[in-house]
C-alpha cells in the first residue's frame, strides 16, 4: 500500500476503487496515518473515532462516494 494514497483526489480515488485497484481500506489507513502525523499540530478534530473510520471503511458499500473518507465539521448550521 502506498502511504500517500491520502493526496488523492476523490474523483481519481473513487475511480481507483470502482477500477478494483484500491481499497477503501487502504485508502483510510493512508488517511489515518496523515492525522496521525498532523493532529498534534493542526489540532482538526474536536473528536474523532479511529476505530469508527477503520470499521466504516471495512463496510463500505457501493455508491457515489463508496469509501471516500469524509470528515464533517462542527461549526456548520
């Protein structure tokens, strides 16, 4: 798995997991990897449930956005 799968677009990533040469898996672990690295910093998440997103991308069914992570921010009405 490459670990810079999270600088995909969504548009090349869910053409990549249609074409069956990547999964949503891995694409979420290259992803968790970033917020792993980055979090201390940037400090983006008021929460965040890693196990939630690993199992999310484990059933991800298909659809437009078919194991496309997607972080949703609380500051919207």
């Amino acid at each position: 798995m490459s670990t810079d799968l999270h600088t995909l677009t969504a548009t090349e990533a869910g053409r990549r997991i249609r074409a069956g040469t990547l999964t949503a898996v891995d694409l979420m672990e290259s992803c968790l990897a970033r917020i792993a690295a980055r979090e201390g910093t940037i400090h983006a998440f008021a929460f965040f449930d890693e196990d939630a997103a690993r199992k999310a991308a484990e059933a991800a069914g298909p659809g437009p956005l078919h194991g496309i992570p997607v972080g949703v921010k609380d500051v919207l009405d």
